[in-house]
C-alpha cells in the first residue's frame, strides 16, 4: 500500500485502520480520518521514537509548535520545515507501510 492508498482508505467508508499496523501508523490513519483527538491519544500512548514523532506532528499541526519541539526532541528529530502534507506522507513512508502487509 502505498501512502496515498494508505490515506485513501482513511478517507473512505472502513472504520478502522488496515489490521496489523503500529500504533504510530494507526495514528496517522486517523489523523488522514479527521480523527486528530483519536490520534493524539494512539501517539501519546505510544512510548516509541515513533510515537513521540507523530505526537509532534500532531502537535505541529494545530499550530503548537512549542508542544511540538519537544516531542520532535523526544523521537530526536528535527522540527518539521515542509507542509503538513509532506512530512505525513514522509512519516506513513519512513514508518514503513510499504512493507506492513496492506
């Protein structure tokens, strides 16, 4: 599945993410869902590098960049540069959803 698949089917009529996805990726889905407060709590409660990454871009992307830096700074990444848009595809990529069995 690639990442404009991966958020098709966040925008069509399935309920749930595709089976067998991390916890970040889940996240993602829902946030392409409209779902950012479902998001949030995957990624707040995913202790991982990762999780910490999309819990910044969460935060990124309703405008708290504070909140963000410090997230970004927990999965030690830079603070995102781009559009929103670009770095959810760069993460849905990068998180490996080529490769997760979708």
């Amino acid at each position: 599945m690639t990442p404009e698949e991966f958020r098709t089917s966040a925008t069509g009529t399935k309920a749930e993410p595709p089976a067998g996805i991390s916890p970040a990726l889940q996240a993602l889905w829902h946030d392409a869902n409209g779902n950012w407060e479902t998001a949030h709590e995957l990624a707040q409660s995913d202790p991982t590098r990762d999780g910490s990454w999309v819990h910044a871009y969460l935060h990124r992307k309703e405008g708290d960049n504070g909140n963000a830096a410090y997230w970004y700074a927990r999965a030690r990444r830079p603070m995102a540069q781009g559009t929103i848009e670009s770095e959810w595809s760069a993460m849905v990529l990068e998180l490996g959803i080529e490769v997760g069995g979708c």
